[in-house]
C-alpha cells in the first residue's frame, strides 16, 4: 500500500510533468514560429508592441530594451534561437510522453536530460544573470528531484513485487 506522502509526491510529480509537457509544447512552438517569420516579421511586431509606450515616454526601459534586443537580433542569433527552442521542446517533450505512457527506460533519459538543461541554465546565469532564468531552473530543480524519487520509488516497487 502507498502512503499518504507517497501519493502527494507522485501527485505532484505527475503535475509537474503536465507543466514540463506544456512548456515544452510551447517551446516547439516558439521554436518553429522562429524558424519560419522572417526577422523583419519580428522586428515589425516589436516595434508595433513598443510604439504607445514609447510615445508615452521615450526613455521607457522595457519597451527600448525589447527594440534593442529585436534590433540587435540577427539571422544567426534567430536561427539558434529557433533549433534550441525546437530541440529542448521536443526532447522534453518526448521524454514526458514516454513516463506518461509508463515506459521505464524514460525516466532516466528524463533524468539525464533533466540534469543537462540544469547545467546549461546555470551556465548561462554564469553568463548573465536573468531572473525568469533563475525561476525556471529552482522549477526544473524541483521536476529533477521529483522525477529522481518517483524513479527510485517504482524501481522499489517492482523489486518488491519479484521479491513475492
């Protein structure tokens, strides 16, 4: 029989993992839509975005940052952008259909991944320390911990069951 923390844990996992799978759908997303507008496109609809709040006030900070980055958003930069944001999504996405469909060579690739995406997150903090950086990886931090206790916790379970 599971316990009461038991079934909290891998409640909670398992909406972790609808949260991963949405995110990553979003980034599939987001990455093919890069691939596919041109960079006027999004330098266009930055502009668009920006135009009020500029008229408003020209020394807005968010609205010249975002100009600056569109502008400064080059094909290559959006060529990366759009392979990373595909690739990550995909992969993840991937990954939580396979624990979703109970395949138990996933979850260490989940694992794995998991760890990799950690990594590189912190190498980019390294680089540059952004804030919605910082929440995204305390979150995958969390999904990594999760996924690493409900792998162990199956794993128990089936050891126990050949035990019989």
């Amino acid at each position: 029989m599971i316990g009461l923390r038991e079934q909290d844990l891998h409640r909670l996992f398992r909406a972790s993992l609808w949260m991963k799978g949405a995110h990553s759908m979003i980034e599939v997303a987001g990455g093919l839509l890069l691939y596919v507008l041109p960079h006027e496109a999004i330098t266009q609809f930055v502009r668009r975005l920006t135009w009020a709040e500029l008229l408003e006030d020209p020394r807005d900070l968010v609205a010249n940052i975002l100009r600056q980055a569109a502008h400064g958003f080059g094909a290559d930069a959006q060529a990366f952008a759009a392979w990373y944001l595909f690739s990550h999504g995909a992969v993840k996405l991937a990954l939580v259909a396979a624990i979703f469909a109970d395949r138990r060579w996933a979850y260490p690739l989940f694992i794995a991944a998991m760890g990799g995406f950690i990594a590189y997150q912190f190498h980019l903090m390294l680089l540059q320390l952004s804030l919605p950086l910082v929440a995204i990886t305390v979150l995958d931090i969390i999904v990594l911990a999760l996924a690493i206790h409900e792998y162990r916790f199956r794993r128990r379970l089936r050891a126990q069951g050949a035990g019989r």
